[in-house]
C-alpha cells in the first residue's frame, strides 16, 4: 500500500520501519514543519492515511483527509468529545475511517477481559475498583486514551460506579484513575478491584512500540476500499 503518515513522532516512525519490512511504501510524511501539505495534489496517489498527533489537530487532519477521499486511520487521543461530530462527518461524506485508542492487540484483548470483569464485578459491592496508567514523559493528555476506554467499560457494566476523576474523591462511586508520566515507558495500565479481604489485578505491558505499529498497519489493511466507521473491535473480532 501506499500509506500517508500524519504524525511523525515516535509511533509514526515505528509505523514506516514496520512498514517498509512489510512492503508498503510512504510517499507522503506530514508532521508540524510541513502541515501545509496536507492537501488535495499530494493525496491522489495514496491508499490510507495514518495520523498519530494529538487532540488540538487530529479531527480536522481526520476531515481532510475524507473530504480528499482517502480512508484514515488515527489512533490520536484526547479529542473524544468531537467523536461523534467526526463520525457523522464521515458518514455523510460516504468516507472511511478507522479508530482506535490503542492498536496494541494486547490491550484489545485487555479491554474485552476488562468488560467481564466489570460484569463480574458488579455482583460484589464490597470492592471498590480503581486504575493507575504510566507512560512516557512526552505524552500530552492524561488519562491516556485506553484508560478513559478501561473507564467507560467499568461504567457501563457497574451500577454503583458512575464516573472517573484523577483525583481521588470520597465518592464510591467516581473511580480514581492515576496517571504518571515518566522516562520512556511505552504504555501500563492496570485495574484495580479492592475489597477488605483481597485485591484482584488486571493489566497490560507494553514493551516496545512496534505493538501500535503492527495494529495500526492492519488497520489500514483493513479498511482499504471500505466505507463507513470501524474499530478495533470489528478487525479483531474480539
């Protein structure tokens, strides 16, 4: 394929090394010193774009780029509250857009084992749930993406919790997430259920960034010549 790159920090950087092993090529690299060439003559020959930059720029890179007729994948996060405007956007523009907060295939599995915990979970009111994220220091938005994902699960499947907070509140019912930024850590989340008498754990590692750029990469596999809004969940199958 012939990929466009939106986004050219540490994932996006990943995303060409991988690719190039898989025998894409990448024509056309946008980061901040070249933003202005997002546009139409530069798009023609591309199959999917990629973009990985963050909450102030990725919904109008993502309106681009349907508008242009090139399918996008983006994993940016921090921008939900435009979601649904995005969605909408690319429904009436008969485009295709593919999202994720995490490409790791791991972390999908972790949010599907994640949702039936909760389930569990909400049979047993002597716990109480909770969540820390870590990752690196350059990382932008806090929560992370997946743990605002990880939250809204919870929320979903558990009546007694009904929202999350980064500071801890005397509520039961908000879950405090902690995020800390730290060295280089590429990406650990990890769920907390406490009761007096035991804890239960369940989380993710990652370990190198090629896990986001091998989920992405088939991402954009996946929605070359379709239409409409997929995510993780419909590639995966999970």
């Amino acid at each position: 394929m012939r990929i466009a790159i939106i986004g050219y920090g540490k994932i996006g950087r990943a995303i060409e090394a991988l690719g190039v092993q898989q025998g894409h090529t990448f024509p056309l690299v946008i980061d901040l010193d070249n933003s202005g060439e997002l546009v139409d003559r530069n798009m023609k020959e591309i199959d999917v774009a990629i973009e990985f930059t963050g909450p102030a720029s990725a919904p109008e890179n993502i309106r681009k780029c349907i508008e242009m007729g090139v399918p996008v994948v983006s994993g940016s996060t921090g921008w939900n509250q435009r979601f649904a405007e995005i969605e909408r956007f690319c429904i009436e523009h008969k485009g295709a857009f593919f999202y994720a907060s995490n490409f790791s295939i791991g972390v999908n599995i972790l949010f599907a084992m994640n949702r039936q915990l909760a389930k569990i979970m909400n049979r047993f009111p002597d716990y109480t749930v909770s969540m820390e994220e870590v990752h690196h220091i350059h990382k932008l938005d806090a929560p992370s993406g997946t743990a605002i994902t990880l939250s809204e699960q919870i929320i979903e499947e558990q009546e007694r919790v009904s929202n999350w907070s980064l500071q801890k509140q005397d509520d039961p019912s908000i879950m405090h997430i902690i995020a800390i930024r730290e060295g280089e850590v590429k990406g650990r989340h990890t769920i907390t259920h406490e009761s007096n008498l035991d804890t239960i754990f369940l989380g993710h590692n990652a370990k190198s960034r090629d896990a986001f750029a091998v989920g992405a990469l088939m991402a954009a596999a996946f929605l070359k010549d379709k239409v409409g809004v997929f995510s993780m969940k419909d590639m995966l199958r999970i």
